[in-house]
C-alpha cells in the first residue's frame, strides 16, 4: 500500500474550522452552476446520469469497506463528490452500464482499493473516465453485452453535434467566443459552459480550498502554448475540459502539488502535456491524461521543491583562515 501524502505528526499543529465534510460540501456547491447547465441542455438525461453515478459511488464505498472490514466514510461525502465527477466528464446520453463501470472503478480502484481519501496517487474520478477510454475495445464487446439495459428516458432536445474540438480539428464552422463561454452543448456535461465552471472556481478561490496557481498555470500555458502554435488561444481554452481540469480536477488536494513552487511546475506541465496531445498528436482532448500523467509525479514534484524547513538540516559551516584563505568546514 502507497504511503499517505499527508502525516499527522507531533504538535504544534495548525488548526482550521474546516472539514474535509465542508470542503467536499463546498466544491459541491460550486458545481451547481454547471449542473444546471447541464440539466438545461440535456434534461432528465443529465439528471439520471448523475443521479446514477452518485448513488453507484455510494453503494461501492460501503461494499468496498464492507469487505475489507473498513468503517464507511460517506460523512465526508467524498464518494457523492467523486460519483458527480464521474457523471460530468460523460456525455448525459451516455449509456448507464458505462457511467456505473467508470464509477466503479473510480471509487473502487482508485481510490479504496489503495486504501480510501488521502491514499490516491490519481485522481478517481478522472481515472474511471480514462479506464473507459483505455479499455474502449472491450467496452464495445460489453455495450454489444449489455445492450438490452438501456433506459428509455425519451428524445434530448438539443440538436446532437460534435464538440468544438472535434469542430475546430474538423475545420468545421467554429461558434462564436462568447457561445462557447456561456452555453454550448457537445461533449461532456463539464463541457457545456466555461462561464459555469469559472463561477465555481472563483466560489472555490473564495472559500480558499483551492490555490490560485495551479489554475493559472494550466490555462496561461496553453494560452501561450496556442500562441507559439499558431492556434486559436480562446477556442483552446474555451472547448473541452481545460476549464474542469483546471480548476477542479488538478487542484484536488490528495493528488496536487502541496507547496507553490511545486503547484505551478505540475499547472505547466498539464497545460503543455494538454496542447501536446491535442496539436501535436491530433487527440480531441488530452487534459484527462494529463492530469493524470502529472499524478503520477507529484510525490517527485513534492520531494524536489519542498520547503527548506521540512528538509534535511544543512551542514553547519565554519570558516577559519589557513595559510591566508578561507576554509569553510563542515
């Protein structure tokens, strides 16, 4: 088992009012703009497939614990929040058996089996929705599987359409800037509104769960990033899940650089990762994978730019005067 990326260690400690509960409770309450963004387009769609990713997080979190003789968490409502993720990074007319596959294996994999909140090295939700498209090749042998489960929630109203990267790749017609910033159905529901998901960070930011510096860092590097390119900034920004990974998905605490310095090496490396798979190898997204890859290097990021205070004790010098120069001795 990974160890913890936090110890709680002998006094004197800092003290907050702040809860894990709370912060989970908050980061909900900022999602709620693009929630309704997403009911609005896609209606009952949208409200199933969350409604369904949240309660399978649920009920995985206490079968995983049940089995592995481990107390339940729900109280600090981290699997509500990991199951809300899940559903936003799919489309709302995804089939069910995926949303609960991807679902499973965030709560389950992810996060649980490595020992619960505070193990993960990925972030869970993120993970799922990455499995689904890893394993892409037998999950067409499991929709042919599963293709009697299928819940008739009736037509979407919104007209069905590729999404602004698939468009901007495409050469199609692009939107205007503004239509993308406020509401543009295509793609995953954490797509349809950047302004929704700016709301939220900004709720964020003002709560002080997150660190403005990684957000900045992702987003002003794919902005200069697009620049050096020669591609479109805004539509860069705008489209796909650049605005969730920023400000939701890499400022998750378990799974984040802790200290600044290392917050703005991991923003960077995600945005250049992002207009890497995106532009150099010609992937409709790659902020996902990117978050994921970076992941993976926050324990080297943490351990490379921790504070001098938390670090093994500098040799004390001494300097003496021998034959008339000065000789520092440890």
């Amino acid at each position: 088992m990974a160890e913890p990326r936090l110890v709680v260690d002998s006094s004197p400690h800092l003290r907050s009012k702040k809860t894990v509960s709370v912060a989970m409770f908050d980061v909900m309450i900022a999602l709620i703009p693009i929630v309704l963004v997403s009911i609005y387009f896609y209606q009952q769609h949208a409200i199933f497939t969350i409604a369904v990713c949240m309660i399978t997080a649920v009920l995985t979190e206490l079968i995983v614990r049940k089995l592995t003789n481990r107390q339940p968490t729900l109280n600090d409502g981290s699997a509500l929040l990991t199951g809300l993720f899940v559903a936003l990074l799919f489309s709302g007319t995804v089939a069910v058996w995926t949303a609960i596959l991807a679902t499973v294996l965030a709560i389950g994999v992810a996060k649980e089996f490595v020992g619960g909140l505070g193990w993960n090295l990925f972030n869970p939700a993120i993970f799922g929705r990455s499995m689904i498209i890893i394993l892409s090749p037998l999950f067409l042998w499991l929709n042919d599987l599963f293709a009697d489960i299928y819940v008739d929630l009736g037509p979407v109203d919104v007209m069905t359409q590729a999404t602004p990267l698939a468009m901007l790749q495409g050469g199609m017609e692009m939107p205007s800037y503004w239509e993308m910033l406020v509401a543009f159905p295509g793609g995953a529901l954490s797509e349809t509104s950047p302004l929704a998901l700016l709301i939220g960070g900004i709720y964020l930011l003002y709560r002080g769960h997150i660190n403005w510096r990684i957000p900045v860092s992702v987003i002003g590097t794919v902005v200069v990033l697009s620049l050096i390119a020669g591609a479109d900034p805004m539509y860069q920004v705008l489209s796909g899940g650049i605005m969730i990974g920023a400000f939701f998905m890499a400022t998750d605490w378990v799974t984040s650089p802790i200290n600044n310095k290392g917050k703005i090496i991991f923003g960077i490396a995600i945005g250049a990762l992002t207009i890497l798979f995106r532009l150099g190898l010609g992937a409709t997204e790659g902020v996902a994978f990117s978050i994921l890859i970076m992941n993976a290097f926050v324990p080297l990021i943490d351990k490379k730019t921790k504070h001098p205070s938390f670090s093994e004790p500098e040799p004390i010098k001494q300097t003496t005067k021998e034959h008339g120069k000065t000789v520092a001795e440890s």
